[in-house]
C-alpha cells in the first residue's frame, strides 16, 4: 500500500524526488497510514489516469478526484459519487 501510494504521488507530481528520499515522506506515509486505520479509508489510484480516489476498507470506492485546493488550504472532491 505505501509503495503503491509513493507511486501514485510522485507520478501525480504531489511529491518531489527530493522530498521522495527525506524523512518528511516517511512521517507522511506513517501518519496517513494512521489516518487510514483511524477512519477506514484509504486513497489509491484510477488504474487508467492515476487521479485519487477514496475507497472504505471494503474497496467500495467512496469518492473520486481527490484534490487539494492550495488557496483554500484544503482537500476537496471534485465529483461526488
């Protein structure tokens, strides 16, 4: 899982090959991980486009195209299920 989420942030552009071998990717990668156990959900990639979609623990997807708004300082859909 955390493979494949480094993947899908570094070919989205979220996250740069400088940061890829810092520590900040790895305390990213361990606090979502706990963000995933504490809610049930997970993000993980459309297999054709790679956009974020948010999926339960069930691997019902429950959201799609993930965003982050940079002037609003938060995480958005862009399309409702």
């Amino acid at each position: 899982m955390i493979l494949k989420l480094r993947s899908v942030l570094l070919w989205k552009g979220w996250v740069s090959k400088k940061m890829q071998n810092s520590n900040n990717l790895e305390e990213f990668l361990k606090e979502l991980t706990e963000l995933t156990k504490k809610y049930g959900l997970y993000i993980d990639g459309c297999g054709c486009c790679g956009s974020p979609n948010i999926f339960n623990m069930k691997d019902e997807k429950i959201g799609r195209d993930l965003y982050y708004d940079c002037k609003k300082e938060e995480y958005e859909l862009r399309t409702e299920l």
